[in-house]
C-alpha cells in the first residue's frame, strides 16, 4: 500500500493504475501455484514429521520436484499473463497508453513472481523446521529497508515504472542471496541437501515410499 501511495505521488496515476493491476491480474492467473504450493507443503509435512534421515532426504526430494514443477506451471502460464495483458486492461476500460505500459510492466513482474515463488517453496523447510520466527524478523527489516530503497530510488532517479520495477527485482535477488546465505551458513538446510542434490531418477520412488511409511504412521497413532 505505502509503495502505491509513492507511485501514485511522485510517477502520476497512470503509473499507479498499471503498478496496482498487473500485479493483481498476476496473482490471479498464477493462482494455480498456490495450489501446487499447498499440495507440496502438506506432503513435506508428512515427510519432516518422520524426523528421520530418510524422512529429511525425502522432504529434499519434494522441494526440488516443487521448484521444478513451480518452473514448469509457471513458464506458460507467464507467457499468456504477458500476451493477454492488454486484452485484459482492454477489458477494464482503459485507455492505450496505460495498456500497452501494463504489458511492457508485466515481463518484469512476472520474473519477480516467479522468484517470489520459489523462495516460498524453500521456506517451507524452514517453517517446519520451527525457523519461522528467523524469516518473519528478516522480512520485517527487508520490507522497511524496501520502501527506504522505493522512496529514495523514486525521488532521487524519477525512473519509469519498468525501471522501478527491474530496481524491485534487484532488491529481491539481493535479499534473496542475502536470505539463504544466512540460512545455509547455520546449516538448517544440511539434513535435506541429500535430497535436493540428488539425481533425479530417485525422486518418485523415495518420496511414494516415504510417504506412504509417514501416512501409516499417522494411521497407527490415530487408531490408538
């Protein structure tokens, strides 16, 4: 909200229509990936709870099948988000101008959404691994040092709303690296790399096997 009151001040209203929709329209032509999401955290749920090596290794292999299947869900849902945005404003009533910004917007919001998303699947992991106090208390800061960076970016460079959004790009990337160095250098990550790492021809039977041994251990505690 606060970064489109910025963009609405100081880059004009057409600027703020096209910040504002696209990335709404994004949200719902990828809606598909939080069901993908979902589905993805309920089995590495399943697979954490054995709280075994094998468990940690099959959970690995689930997060790298869901990076994977976030890549492939997203790649031509993204293209047809960024070939139909004008239809789409077209659709709301808007004029040329703001139409043909929103699709030029849009190749860069769909990068972004597409990083965003395979962050959220690693962050799963460390959810359930009781480490969600750590990204919530990171995301704070970096959402305030964000809106620092708009504020200043958009004062001091007056760039466009393409070259904003490529500057949020940036941001992310870096908060990223910056994210999953911390996490990896206090090896939160170590009991699953196996599985993340491993080749790819032992992802289906790994995960069918330890899902089905974590499905009756929850059968057997709820029957007693």
């Amino acid at each position: 909200m606060t970064t489109i009151i910025m963009i609405s001040h100081f880059m004009g209203l057409r600027a703020m229509i096209c910040y504002s929709h696209v990335w709404y329209i994004t949200g719902m032509t990828h809606i598909l990936l939080s069901a993908w999401y979902s589905a993805i955290y309920k089995h590495l749920n399943h697979s954490c709870a054995l709280e075994t090596v094998e468990g940690y290794h099959s959970a690995g292999h689930l997060t790298r099948i869901g990076i994977v299947g976030n890549f492939l869900l997203s790649i031509p849902i993204s293209i047809l988000t960024v070939i139909f945005m004008p239809n789409m404003m077209n659709l709301l009533g808007y004029d040329g101008a703001i139409v043909v910004l929103s699709q030029q917007y849009a190749v860069v919001v769909i990068i972004n959404y597409l990083l965003s998303s395979t962050s959220e699947l690693l962050y799963c992991i460390l959810d359930l691994e009781g480490y969600a106090k750590f990204t919530a208390i990171f995301e704070f800061w970096e959402s305030g040092l964000g809106l620092l960076c708009d504020f200043v970016f958009i004062v001091c460079f007056s760039p466009s709303l393409v070259a904003l959004g490529i500057f949020h790009l940036i941001f992310e990337l870096a908060s990223t690296f910056v994210y999953y160095g911390i996490v990896w250098s206090r090896g939160w990550f170590n009991g699953y790399t196996g599985g993340l790492m491993s080749p790819i021809e032992s992802w289906v039977s790994s995960i069918w096997y330890y899902h089905f041994i974590s499905s009756m251990k929850y059968t057997c505690t709820f029957t007693q």
